[in-house]
C-alpha cells in the first residue's frame, strides 16, 4: 500500500511549473502545487507575491484609546488607515521614521503584527478567567493579543524554547502592559502545565512559504525533505495540543503558509482516529475554504471547515487556520 506521505511530498515538476518558477525564482515544487491547486489563480498568487507587505500596527487599547493614537501618531507624520477585518488593526501608508521607533511605540501603544497573525488571536476568542497556552509564543503578538482582548485577565502560559526569545517575549509583554502571564522555557512537545487549558493557541513553526511578500529567500529556502520534517513537527504539535486542552475547550491551529502539507494535511493527519474533536467553522471573516483533497488524498471531512488567506484575494500573507473543540 502507498504511504500517502511519499504521495503528497512526492516532486512532480512540469513545464508551465518550471517557467513560472524561473520567472518569479521560487523552487519548482512550490509552483506545481500552485498550479495543482489553483489552477489559472496561481499567476495571480505568484504576482501579488511581488507586491511588499506593508507594515500594519495592532491599537493596544488597554493602555490607549485607537482614536487617541491614531492622532498621535497622525500629528507625528504618520498616515494610517483602518484595517476593515481586524477592530485594532491599522495600517501603515507613510510614516517619517520606522515605526518601532516611536515613543508610542516604546510605550506598548501599538504593536506592529501581519494580519494574518492579528486575526488569528481574535479567532482564538480567549475570555477572562480562562487558562490560555501559547505553544509556540515568541516574540508575543498573539501572545499579548490574548491579554489585551481579555483586559490583563486571563491566564496565559507562554511556551518558548530559545533564551533570546524568551527575553523578547517578555520585553513585549511587559511593554504593552500585561502581567498576568507565566513564560515556560522549554520545548512544546515536553512541557508541563499545571492544567488542562480552556483554550490552545498553535501558531506552529513552519516554512514561512506565506510571507514571501515579506521575505523574498522563501521563495527557495525550503526543500522538499525540509517541508516533510517540518509537516511531521507540526503534526506532533498538533495532536499534543489536543491532548492538553480540557474537553470542552478549543485549539486554533494556524500556520504561515500556503502550502497544504503545512495545513489541511496537519489537520487531516492529527485527526486521523479522533471522535472526540470537531472543527468549527469561522464565520467571522470570509476565507477561503480549505482544500479538501490534493493528489488523489481526500481529507477528513472536518478539514473543509478549516480557513485559508491568500495574497492575491485577502491582499494579506498566506494563512492557514482552523479551530477544533475537543467535545466533553
């Protein structure tokens, strides 16, 4: 029987796919998949790769009102325009110096976060009181996303492996303000927490394939081998979340990618045998619909729930996001 893993990570390269990839420099594989899952879109996706990412500021609302800093930031050179999707999201047109280098910035006024990454911590919909695991926390976006939108009063427990993102991590938080959270230096897959968490959050560390608007080098950083041991890391993250979130209580899974082996395939993988999960469908923003099958694999019939962004039809990087409730 033919492991579907050498199937989804097999290279197949075509003639369109070769062109388009010397055109635009990616690795072949990246744009047979594009070709195989978007069909005539995947020019457009590959042209709006082109376009840069422009900086976009999630308001800290819980040291400052949106239309106090707007103005502030306004007096001072800057032109900033309301993101229509996300309540704190603005982004940035012009601006006289970098934005990480203002005194609204020093002060934790704002935060500078992809949307992507922004809409992410609302889906997650923490509320006060619960127990919240950041899995993979740094430099702490989402993280102190979490505590904003909870005013300071959930718990979190943010896991981070490296010292020096530790140290990150916690500059962020205590610059915007918040305190009620536990930073746990560690690994995701080992760490103890004190209970099972009311919700998980799961950005997971990927190949970064969905901010090459950002970072052009994904365009060939990733090999095909390295894809496959990164799918295999998130899935491990993925079923070791569902292990750890208290029935009842939800896990969003998101990763920066477009390509589906970082995405659906994850979360038809780590569902494969699990009766007691449902994903949950994300009516608050319109994405995308997930693929529910690639190279003659159909996916658990939960994955079509899941949600995609695209650049070339959000004008956002690459997302994947699904949010799965363990029933109880």
């Amino acid at each position: 029987m033919t492991d579907p893993d050498d199937v989804i990570f097999a290279e197949r390269v075509t003639k369109e796919a070769e062109r388009l990839a010397e055109r635009y420099g990616y690795l072949p594989y990246i744009v047979e998949r594009y070709l195989e899952l978007l069909g005539n879109e995947a020019e457009d996706l590959l042209e709006s790769n082109e376009l840069p990412m422009p900086d976009v500021l999630r308001c800290n609302d819980y040291k400052i009102s949106c239309s106090e800093l707007a103005s502030r930031l306004g007096e001072g050179g800057f032109a900033i325009t309301k993101v229509p999707f996300l309540p704190h999201g603005y982004e940035i047109a012009e601006s006289p110096i970098s934005p990480g280098a203002t005194h609204e910035y020093l002060k934790g006024y704002y935060y500078l976060q992809d949307p992507g990454s922004m809409l992410v911590g609302y889906l997650l919909g923490a509320r006060p009181g619960e127990l919240v695991l950041d899995m993979a926390a740094a430099p702490g976006g989402k993280a102190s996303q979490v505590l904003q939108l909870t005013r300071d009063s959930a718990t979190l427990l943010a896991v981070e492996p490296k010292r020096e993102r530790v140290k990150a991590l916690r500059s962020n938080l205590q610059r915007l303000g918040f305190s009620n959270f536990v930073i746990i230096k560690g690994d995701a897959m080992n760490v103890s927490v004190p209970a099972s968490p009311d919700r998980v959050l799961l950005d997971a560390p990927s190949s970064g394939e969905g901010i090459i608007r950002k970072d052009p080098s994904r365009k060939r950083k990733t090999t095909l081998r390295d894809l496959r041991e990164i799918h295999k890391r998130q899935v491990n993250l993925l079923r070791r979340a569902l292990s750890l979130v208290r029935p009842g209580g939800v896990v969003l899974y998101a990763a920066c990618s477009t390509a589906v082996e970082e995405g659906e395939y994850v979360v038809h993988k780590s569902l494969t045998g699990l009766d007691d999960v449902k994903a949950e469908p994300m009516v608050e923003f319109p994405f995308r619909r997930a693929f529910e099958e690639y190279r003659g694999l159909r996916f658990d019939d939960r994955v079509s729930a899941c949600g995609r962004l695209f650049p070339h039809v959000h004008g956002t990087e690459g997302f994947f996001v699904c949010r799965l409730r363990r029933l109880g």
